[in-house]
C-alpha cells in the first residue's frame, strides 16, 4: 500500500514523501497512526543522524521513519496474533524495547510515528511494546509515551539503605527534590507526577531561565495547588544571581537535594546539579545534549565521602506505560496542559526541525490531515475566516482553554484528509 511519511535521510535531512509499504507478514500488525507528538529527543536525532546510538549508518540508502510518540487504530492484524489484536482498538506504543538499542522512530524503515500507516515487528510485539489502549483520545495515548518516560525516571532513583548493601528504589519520600530546567512540557509534567506521587518528597524547587515560560508554569500549578497536595513547591530563576547553588541550599537549610532531575541539557545544569546533592542524593541526568563527547565536573569527593551518586535515564519499563496510562485515564493529570500547537502531517517537517525556535510549549501532529500548525490561542481569530476554527477555539474553551477530546473530534472531521 502507498503511504505518507517523514523519513530521515542525513544529518537533518528528512523528507515528507510517499513511498511503497510491504504487506505484512503473519507476526507482524500494521498500525494506522492517528496522532504524533514532535518529542526534542527527535531533533536530537535528526542532529546527529547516522552518529546516534540508535540510528542505523546505511539510512542514505535505506531511510527511517521518525516519530517515537504516536497512538491511533489497529488496522491490519497478522495471524500469529489474531486472538491477542483485534482491527479498529486503539493502541499505545512503549518506545523502549528490552534487551535492544533499536526503537521505533530511530531505527525503522517502516516503524515510526511519522508516517500515515506503519509496520510493528513480530519480535517487537512479543517483548510486550504493543499495548492495548482504552481511552478515547489520540493525544492522550501519545503523550503517555512521554509520561512514562518520566515515570521510569522517578523509579530509577535510589537511595541507601542504613546497615545493608541493599538500596530503596524512587526519590527520598519527605526529602527534598530539584528539578533543574522544569518548565518545559516535559518539565511540567514531571511536576504534576510529583504531586500526585504516593511517596511524595517535602519540598520541590524547579527551576528554570525562561520567566515568560516560568510565569507560564506557575499559573498552571501553583505552590498553592502544591501545597494541598502536601509538598512545598518553589519556582526559582537559577540565572538570577552569579551564583545559584548558596539560593538553592539555603531552601533546604543547607541540607541539600536527595534527588536532583537534570531536565536541560547544557553541562552548567548538571554541573549545578551535581554541588547541591544531599548526603546520600542521587542525581538523574534525564536530559543531554547530541553530542557525543558531552562532558561535566564531577564532584568525586561528594561521591566518597557523601555517597552521592550520579544515573541517567530514557525511556521506560512497560510497567511505567501501564502506570502513565493509568494516571491519564484516572484524571490525575491533565496532559493537554502541555500541549500549545496543533498541525497536520503537512506541518511535520518544519515543526520538527525548527523546533528550538518555535514558541509554546508541546505540538502535536495529526497525521491524517492536512493543517498548518496553528497555536490553539490563535483559533479564535483565524475563526473569522473558518468557522471550524470557531468550533475549535469553543471546545478549548469548554475545558479552560485547552485541547481536549471533543476539539480533537472537530479537527478529524473537518479538515482535509491525506
């Protein structure tokens, strides 16, 4: 069959184009891709090409289809797994395959979220990474694959156990935690993960350079909405003053952070990070740079002497999707919070590669439309153009101002198919 997709070809040389995709065979489904989230790990991708980790080197010759947050249809199910799938169900993706550096949207020619229609391997279906999925909304499903990321982070981190070799997985609950660079997407919603966290830490400072996107973030969740959940929460522009780690310390009496996340890439950040750990803190490093020989300071003393200890993590445990999932379908977050563009697979390219320089905050792409992307404040004024984007901007406005189920019906309906 003939389907649309954004192939990466080179160093970010990625091309919208139709191309031929094969039948499947009897341990493979084919997935009809709905909606897809542009995720800044895909510019990072699409920066290094055949230098990333997960990038094949033959993609001149043999493309891949990018796009790792993606959700939509069941449309065709192979024989194996006929009893397990059933055509029309919607589905969720886990980007991270155990026991492998391949994933889809990085090492695929057929399997990526950047495209109309895609192709999911047998042996990638028999590891569990194609999830049944119950919800209604597209956008839902796709932004799961960024929350479980976040997730699989906050689990990740560990701690000492007094008199014993053995360790207490997750953050220190009544501790203190940081969350260097937090008010992107990503950022916010590892904040709405925090609050609704059983084990739960006393104090969360996030902290970030941008105030338009700070102001933004402490609108959205308040420490006042923080603190009915139990948890001190403070905002704090790190560039400031001269220094920030004295500003960070004195919040926590001196004590410093049992667990720092290091959400922005620059090695400042982490470098930070690392000067503000507790005793006994552990430090994520969840966001890097793209390039290969990123270095920062490491304090060795604090790792001898304090047990300060330095993880990084990407991606996810299949028990971190089912737990995003179910945060999501329970109402616990809302992750259209985050989401501040919508556009059509004609917008794919561009957004992705221009994704730094654009503003707000997440985009997401509807891969069966054609659409602009279109900030969801402008679609009052384009209204009085296009009455559809009236209906839009009314259904946005039925939930605060945000993007929802019912909008995202409007747009399916309405605009012009590919």
């Amino acid at each position: 069959m003939k389907v649309k997709g954004v192939r990466l070809y080179g160093v970010k040389d990625i091309r919208l184009e139709e191309f031929e995709l094969p039948e499947i065979e009897e341990d493979e489904i084919l997935l009809k891709v709905i909606c897809n989230g542009i995720a800044m790990s895909t510019l990072k991708e699409i920066t290094l090409a055949q230098r990333h980790l997960r990038v094949p080197k033959n993609i001149r010759e043999k493309p891949i289809l990018i796009g790792h947050e993606f959700s939509g249809t069941i449309a065709k199910v192979g024989n194996k797994w006929k009893d397990q799938y059933k055509e029309g169900e919607h589905y969720v993706i886990i980007p991270e395959i155990p026991g492998q550096i391949e994933s889809p949207g990085y090492s695929y020619p057929y399997f990526g979220g950047a495209a109309t229609y895609c192709i999911i391997p047998g042996d990638v279906i028999e590891k569990g990474c194609l999830m049944h999925y119950d919800g209604e909304a597209y956008y839902e499903a796709a932004m799961a694959q960024a929350l479980y990321s976040i997730v699989g982070s906050f689990y990740s981190n560990y701690h000492s156990k007094s008199g014993s070799h053995e360790h207490i997985t997750g953050i220190k609950e009544g501790g203190n935690t940081i969350i260097l660079g937090g008010c992107g997407p990503m950022g916010m919603m590892a904040i709405r993960y925090v609050l609704q966290m059983k084990k739960k830490p006393k104090r969360l400072v996030v902290t970030d350079n941008n105030m338009e996107r700070m102001n933004r973030a402490r609108k959205l969740i308040s420490p006042q909405e923080a603190s009915r959940h139990g948890v001190d929460l403070y905002y704090i522009n790190a560039d400031m003053v001269p220094d920030p780690a004295p500003v960070l310390l004195a919040v926590t009496n001196e004590k410093g952070y049992d667990d720092v996340f290091v959400y922005a890439p620059p090695k400042n950040v982490a470098e930070l990070g690392n000067r503000i750990m507790a005793m006994d803190g552990c430090m994520n490093i969840y966001a890097s740079t793209a390039d290969k020989k990123y270095r920062a300071g490491m304090n060795v003393y604090g790792s001898h002497y304090l047990k300060t200890k330095l993880i990084g993590t990407s991606g996810g445990l299949r028990s971190d999707m089912e737990e995003a999932i179910d945060i999501i379908l329970n109402h616990r977050i809302n992750v259209a919070d985050n989401i501040t563009h919508i556009g059509g697979m004609d917008a794919l390219v561009d957004t992705t590669l221009y994704l730094k320089k654009m503003p707000g905050e997440k985009k997401i792409i509807y891969n069966q439309i054609q659409m602009p992307l279109t900030a969801i404040e402008d679609f009052r004024k384009l209204g009085e153009k296009n009455p559809v984007f009236t209906e839009l901007a009314d259904a946005c406005d039925r939930y605060g101002g945000f993007w929802n189920k019912e909008a995202e019906t409007i747009l399916l309906e309405n605009f012009k198919k590919e």
